[in-house]
C-alpha cells in the first residue's frame, strides 16, 4: 500500500526529510495560487447554488463542500480541474470514500499498531482509489514532460525531486535512527499526494460544513462576519484576494471558535521518542509508548473554554486570545509535526467563505436535526446523515 509511505506515517529523521520536502511547497509565499483555484471551484459552485434555490430546495452542504475542497486540493497537488459538481464524477466518487468507516478503521489500525497493519497487508484506501489517483498522476507528468509545462508549483516541485533521485540512483540507506532515507521514487511522491489530497479534501470540508452550521444557526454573527466581508469588497471593488484576509478578523475568529467547537479530528496521535517524566507525579512515559490525545474533550473542556457548548467567536478576540493555552486548541495539532496544510487549509475557508457570505444568506433547513449528529467510529467527525440550510441570494445594490 503506497499510501503506508505518506509524511503521517514516517518518524524520526525520514520525517524530518519529507518535512522539509514539502512543507517548502506550503509556506504563505508558496500559496499565490490559492486565489486562482478558488475562482474556478465558486463558478461552479454558484451555479449549483443557484439552481437549488430556483428549485427551491434546501442545500445539503456536506457534499457541496466535499466538491469545493476535493478541487481546490487537486488543483494545488496535481495542478488539474476536477468536474466534482457533475452528476458522474471521478474525483467526487473515489474521494467520497475516504469519508466511509471502512477506511477511518483501517487508518486507526495503521496508526495505533502499524506492525499488525504490515502483517495483514492492510490496504487504507480501497485499490480502486489508489489506482485512480496514480493513474491520474501518471498521466498529468506524462503529459507535462511531453509538452514541457511548467507551472512552477507542487507537482512540479516534486517531478524534480524524483528526477534528481533517478539521476543518482541510490541503493537503500537508513539515518543513524534506523530510519529509512525516502528513495523518492514514483511510490513514494504518490503517497504524499495521496496523503494531501484525503486530508485536504476531507479536513477542509468538515470544518466549512460546521462553519455554515453555526452561521446558520447564529444569524447575528453571520451578519458581523457579512459586514466586515462587505466593508474590504466596497473598498477594493473585488472579491477577498490573498493580500485581504488580514483585515477578515472577525470571520477568522469565527473560523477558529468552529474549529474549538467542532474540530475535524476527534483525537491527536503522537510516539513519544524520548523518556518522559511528568511535573510532581511519578509518572512516566518510555520511547515507543503511543499518545492519544482527546481533541474534542480538551477544547470542550470548561477549564479551558468557559461555557463550550456555546459559538463564541470573540474567544479569539485579540484581547482574549494571549489567555488561551495552545495546549488547549489542537485543531491543526501542536509541535514540530503541527498540520503542514494549515496556511493553505486556513486561505482557503476565508476566501472560499467570504464570497459564499458575500453573496449567500444561510438559515437553517428543518431537514436540519439540531443539534446535529455525527457518524462513530469514525477520525473525520462527520455529520449523520447530513446538513440542509436554506439558502437566499443577497441584494448586491
């Protein structure tokens, strides 16, 4: 299984490697290109909206965000458009699955006890999706080497890495941890692009999903968030570019108070590499012993936030955010193997989110059940069965 050889997976000094490797194509700089791939995906998405409303339907925004992230993603990683809106789609077919128990399982399996993934050939995906997304991958750096495209972003940086690992042609070696150097071969790039997208695409959506829920539910301040939207659109005469977000204070507070309520990732799973001994307590942790640690439960805890159950964006409040312990908000992890999406994953629900605001009001359906449910056993917390929200054009005069 590729996927087996992902960045999620590696530890010690072969992490450290494929860290660097990648997160090179994720700093703030890298990300130029965000505000082109949003573009492409909210024509789409308006279209879809508005025929729902001509219909008169409410929206089921889970899928409707499933789209909008698998294409963003895809477009960052294999520089491709996707047709994720269209009734027969590939890409929203195969990445659909990632959200379905089998695969959380097998990823807890992987994750918990990869020994006993090794032994029964445990494969997290289902073949179909790997050898779709490898065919797709295949064909997209045939066809730019054939054309000699270059578009100078991640797909690219990672046809040079393994062009130079070709050219050298290097037997296996291992770190003095007993690590394994990353070969960078074909393989392995496709599982760190396997990787990205599932992540991207499903990480992304839940916390967009959750954001319109409780919008949805609190008008007052989806109103608040409209108006700071409205007042930087009326200034630049355009839609939220890159260079904006920095005045979308209040939307991004409101973005990270979702991501304390209602964070995509119900635990954290860590290695501890060094023997570790607890202040004032006998307690210690050995090298090898594996952390679980209970996203949900720490940013519900009411030590930590005050009154959890309630949607209080100014939590985050400038005033107020010195007091919050980063131990205490996890959604993006903490440390050294923090998510190496959360630049991109942040840009990309504050620009996606302002136009949808800008140009959307959101209420919510009686399809809705509140407060929601979520699916078990499962590591993406998703809704069960789903979200409606009505939705209504805004007057733009």
């Amino acid at each position: 299984d590729p996927f087996g050889g992902n960045l999620v997976f590696l530890h010690g000094q072969a992490w450290k490697e494929m860290r660097l490797k990648l997160s090179n194509q994720f700093t703030p700089s890298k990300l130029g290109l965000m505000n082109d791939y949003v573009e492409n995906i909210m024509k789409k998405t308006t279209n879809f909206i508005n025929k729902s409303i001509q219909q008169n339907e409410p929206i089921e925004i889970v899928q409707m965000n499933v789209n909008i992230a698998t294409d963003v993603i895809v477009q960052a990683v294999l520089g491709i458009e996707t047709d994720c809106f269209e009734e027969k789609s590939l890409f929203s077919s195969y990445v659909a699955k990632i959200f379905n128990t089998k695969v959380n399982t097998k990823l807890l399996i992987s994750s918990v006890a990869p020994k006993l993934n090794d032994l029964l050939n445990i494969n997290i995906f289902e073949k179909e999706v790997t050898r779709f997304v490898k065919n797709v991958m295949r064909d997209v750096i045939e066809y730019r080497e054939k054309n000699q495209i270059n578009k100078n972003d991640f797909l690219d940086a990672m046809i040079d890495i393994m062009k130079t690992n070709e050219n050298n042609n290097k037997k296996v070696e291992y770190f003095p941890d007993n690590t394994r150097v990353p070969d960078y071969s074909f393989k392995t790039i496709l599982a760190q692009v396997l990787v990205l997208i599932a992540g991207g695409a499903a990480y992304t959506t839940m916390a967009m999903v959750f954001f319109l829920y409780e919008v949805s539910l609190n008008q007052e301040i989806q109103n608040k968030c409209r108006k700071e939207i409205m007042a930087i659109v009326n200034e630049t005469g355009t839609d939220i570019r890159p260079e904006d977000v920095s005045k979308l204070t209040y939307l991004d507070m409101t973005i990270k108070e979702t991501l304390r309520k209602h964070p995509p990732l119900i635990i954290l799973m860590r290695k501890c590499t060094k023997r570790y001994q607890f202040r004032d307590s006998k307690l210690t942790l050995d090298p090898g012993t594996l952390i679980l640690a209970p996203v949900r439960s720490i940013q519900w805890d009411p030590n930590n936030y005050p009154v959890p159950e309630s949607f209080i964006p100014e939590r985050f409040s400038d005033e107020n955010n010195t007091s919050i312990d980063a131990g205490t908000y996890l959604p993006w992890g903490l440390g050294p193997r923090m998510c190496l999406g959360q630049y991109f994953g942040r840009l990309e629900m504050l620009l996606v989110m302002s136009r949808l605001l800008r140009n959307y009001r959101f209420t919510m359906s009686s399809k809705t059940e509140v407060p929601v449910k979520v699916c078990k056993y499962t590591t993406v917390v998703t809704p069960d069965p789903g979200i409606w929200l009505n939705v209504e054009p805004i007057n733009q005069s």
